[in-house]
C-alpha cells in the first residue's frame, strides 16, 4: 500500500465566528492549505469535505463549496464525508485511502461546521443525532445527557469520579491557554472546575458546564500526498497506521462505561505501527465531555477498566507528563465544530511533529497519537502520525 503524508495545513480560529455560513468557513482554510504545501491549486486531484449539519445550516451538499474560494479545482472530484462528531477523519481516511489507492498525488481534506447560527436547544436536538433516537431521543439535555447517563453508570459502578473530571477539565483548560485557535483561553483551575455554582452549574447527572466542550464554527484544512512526492517537499508527516472501527449505535447493546470501538481501533493502529501506547510521545483524543477522556484512557490501554482516573490525577497526561494528552486544549478549551475536529486534530499533530506548534510546542514529540470518536465511541478513528526526516 502506497505511504500517504501530510504536507501542508491551514487552521481557523474556533469558537462563535462572524463567519456567516459554512462556505465561508471552508473558504478561510482550503486555499491556504494548499499555499502552505506549496503547490498549485490545480495540482489538487480530489477534494474531502467533513461536515455533520445535519440541521445546522441550510446549505447541505458542501462538497463542491470548496471552488467557490478555489476556482482551480473544478472539475475535480468532490465529496462529503459524514460520520457525526468523527466527520472530519472520515474525510481525512478517504482522502488517505485515495491517494493510497493511486488515483492522484495530492488530495485537500477541509473539515467545518457553523454551530453557532442555531438557538441552543437547537444545538443539544441536532446533536442528539448522534445517538440512537428510538431509545435516547427522548433523554434530557440532548447529547450532553447521553454522556450524563454514561457517568452516573460510571459512577455507580466505580464510585465519584468528580475529581478526575475536573482535574481533566482543569488541564485541558490550561492547555488551551497556549492555543492560539482555541476558542476559550482560560485557566480555570481545579477548584473552579470541581465545584458546582451559577457559572458552573450541572448540566446533565453528574457532568458540569466544564465538564462539557463548547459550541463552536471553525474549520481547519489539510493536505495529503503520497510519500514519493511528499519526499521532495520541504516538510512532511507520515500516517505510520491508521486504523476505522464502527460499533453499535444503541448503548444498551454495549457497555456504556467500555469504549470497546475505541479499544479495538486502538489495537488496530498500535499493532499496524509496531508500537505500545507508552512508545507515544503525545496524543490528542475526543474530550466532547471530562467523562469521555477518562474511559478513553482505559481504551488506550493506560489502565485498567475503572482506574482511568488515575492516569491524570498523577500528571501522566499533564503538558509535562510522560504522556501529555490534549496539549491544544482539546475540545473543551479549544472548542469542537463536530466536522472540523478531526481534522484539527490532524492539523494540530502535524504541527507538533514538525515543531511548529508554537506555545504548544512539546519538548518531544517524535510520534503522535490521534483518537477522534462520533457519536458516544460509535466511530471511531485512530491515527498514528511521525515526521518524515528528522
């Protein structure tokens, strides 16, 4: 199979954008990716849109709204890529599997969503998606209350985790400070984070407004290119493994406080590579909700089923950690425009390993975990990204 890389990049600001509509989202990142890879717009050969909606905006059918800003790729091939919050590494993967497969040297993926244009209740329906309507359409506070009923469970099962939640909140806040995209650059700290009050009230069972990630527009771009040609650019990120795992839509035909999804993709990608988790330097995952990071912890192998809260009450996942997980903040702080992040993700990932992260910058950062997941661990990506070169 064909090497394919990452070449070039390009990301918005996230958080409630004067951006008007998605066209103008796709339009800020598209053509500055493929001037970052340094290379004609023409020599594009396909596009990958990631983009939920959904009820979002009006305008659907967004993958040909990148020429309305790039008129060069006309008559290129053009298409959506939708797998609900994992949107966006659906686009990346079928960007991949393209130039994998041969069919041209450079793709453009671009991942965007304009949340902020709908009424909040709006937001928690469209959402609510995500989840399996015919038994959890009905639940209170929309998808924050799916992810609510997955910590009560949790919580019954293995005791009051409110502590590891808002120690992730708190880190993940921290490192959001540094985040020039990030759509909330405040330390809120612990204290903040763990208790309850008007500006931090609970939202849904035992989750509170800081344990649940913003609404948010933005975009980020990237482009791919097979390894021969990125060999002859002046900076590349290679997909080491890379690995797409589905479960069931419904939680009651899994255990909720189990990612298993993530689990196996987390398997997949690691054995494709060669690697263990601990050989990582860094990883960004899918903190849509505190609750969500901590059980990804236990899918990526850092610990056992129930323990998960340890992993960041000891600092392991901190920014100088053995391990530091979300160094952009992830969702929470740096917001999460469902079709965009996974692409941000990558974008993010990309700019640690070629040591252009900025504040951000990690003292290592040789090999880079990405875990971006739709729907409550129903889709579930795992990238596995190194630099080429040195």
């Amino acid at each position: 199979m064909t090497e394919v890389c990452i070449v070039g990049w390009a990301h918005s600001p996230f958080g409630k954008l004067e951006a008007p509509d998605l066209e103008s989202l796709i339009g800020a990142v598209a053509g500055s990716a493929v001037a970052d890879a340094g290379i004609a717009p023409g020599e594009i050969d396909g596009v990958f849109v990631g983009n939920f909606n959904n009820g979002f905006s009006k305008q659907d059918f967004p993958g040909s709204l990148a020429m309305q800003s790039v008129p060069e790729l006309r008559f290129k091939p053009a298409m959506r890529c939708e797998n609900a919050c994992a949107s966006g590494s659906a686009a990346v993967f079928a960007a991949r599997d393209f130039i994998a497969a041969g069919r041209g040297r450079f793709a453009l993926v671009v991942g965007a969503e304009k949340m902020t244009a709908v009424s909040g209740a709006a937001v928690g329906d469209i959402l609510l998606g995500a989840s399996y309507r015919r038994e959890e359409g009905e639940i209170a506070g929309g998808f924050a209350g799916v992810f609510g009923r997955i910590a009560e469970t949790y919580f019954q099962r293995f005791g009051d985790q409110s502590d590891a939640l808002a120690a992730i909140a708190a880190k993940n806040h921290r490192n959001g400070v540094d985040n020039p995209y990030a759509q909330m650059r405040r330390d809120l700290g612990v204290e903040f984070c763990r208790t309850v009050s008007e500006k931090n009230p609970y939202v849904a069972g035992p989750l509170k407004r800081t344990d649940c990630s913003l609404v948010s527009d933005g975009a980020a771009a990237l482009v791919l290119a097979d390894a021969e040609t990125a060999s002859a650019m002046r900076r590349a990120v290679r997909f080491r493994a890379a690995a797409h795992v589905n479960d069931f839509l419904p939680l009651s035909r899994r255990d909720p406080t189990r990612f298993e999804g993530g689990a196996t993709a987390w398997g997949q990608a690691l054995g494709e590579a060669g690697l263990s988790i601990e050989d990582l330097s860094f990883i960004e995952t899918h903190d849509c909700f505190t609750i969500a990071e901590l059980i990804e912890y236990e899918a990526m192998g850092l610990a056992p089923h129930g323990k998960g809260a340890r992993v960041v009450l000891d600092g392991m996942v901190g920014a100088a950690g053995r391990l530091p997980i979300n160094r952009s903040g992830g969702l929470k702080a740096k917001g999460h425009p469902v079709g965009a992040t996974g692409v941000s993700m990558h974008v993010i990932a990309a700019m640690q390993l070629t040591g252009e992260a900025g504040e951000m910058q990690l003292g290592r950062a040789d090999i880079g975990g990405i875990f971006n997941m739709g729907g409550a661990a129903v889709a579930n990506y795992v990238s596995i990204l190194e630099r080429v070169g040195g």
